[in-house]
C-alpha cells in the first residue's frame, strides 16, 4: 500500500530532523516504534538510511533537507473530490418534500377509497343479482 510507505517515510524523516535538532532519539516515538510492527518498505520510496544518520552525530538538517525528494518527486494520487450540489434554502426544500410526502399520502388515500368503493358496488350488484338483499 503506497500510503503505508508514504507514511513510514514521513517518520523516518521526521525522526532524523528530531534527532539532527536535539541531538537525541525522539521519546515518543522509541517505545511506539518499538511495539509497532512496520512493513517493509519498497526501493521505489524515499527513506533515508536511520543507522547512518543515527551513528553521524554531525548530520545536520541541511544534510536531511538536501536528502529529502522534491514535491515534483513526490508521486500524487489523482483524486478529484466532487460536492453534492447544495441548496441554499433548507427550509423551502423540507418544507417542499414534507408537501410532496402529504400530496402523495392523499393520493393513496382517495385511490384506496375509490377501490373499495367499486369492490363493494360489486359485491353489492352480485348481492342484487342473487335476489338477495345486503344486510338480511
């Protein structure tokens, strides 16, 4: 995964400019780095060499600056990040769903009205039909 190699980049960059300013492994880092397992790293990522800069106690960070890549050697992921189109006026658009939920709402109410309407004229056409009357 490149972001794991990016990232463990990063560390080992800002460990050698910790070190390279106070002249000593940085705290936090020693016990974390310790019990966090770190994956390999490939020979395509920026790494500077750790032991090196750890045994030269004269690195300076002129020296890490110079090691570090260029933003033009970085490589960028093509990520284009698209918004939603927003609506300014909140309100007019719940107010306007909530009217079409109620239109839509009394629309199912008259058709289940208008359905039971003919299903009991039928019933009562068939009742007619047999000479019997609703009812007795």
């Amino acid at each position: 995964m490149k972001w794991m190699r990016e990232r463990d980049a990063l560390i080992a960059q800002t460990m050698a400019f910790v070190q390279s300013v106070t002249g000593k492994k940085p705290e936090g880092l020693e016990a974390s780095a310790a019990e966090t397992p770190v994956a390999p790293v490939a020979a395509t990522a920026f790494v500077p060499n750790i032991e090196a800069l750890l045994a030269d106690k004269s690195v300076t960070s002129e020296a890490v600056a110079s090691e570090t890549p260029k933003p033009a050697q970085i490589a960028r992921p093509d990520i284009q990040i698209t918004h939603p189109e927003r609506k300014g006026d909140f309100p007019s658009e719940i107010r306007d769903r909530v009217a079409n939920f109620r239109a839509h709402q009394e629309r199912f109410s008259r058709e289940r009205e208008a359905y039971c309407s003919d299903t009991m004229a039928k019933v009562h056409a068939s009742l007619q039909e047999d000479g019997r009357r609703p009812g007795k």
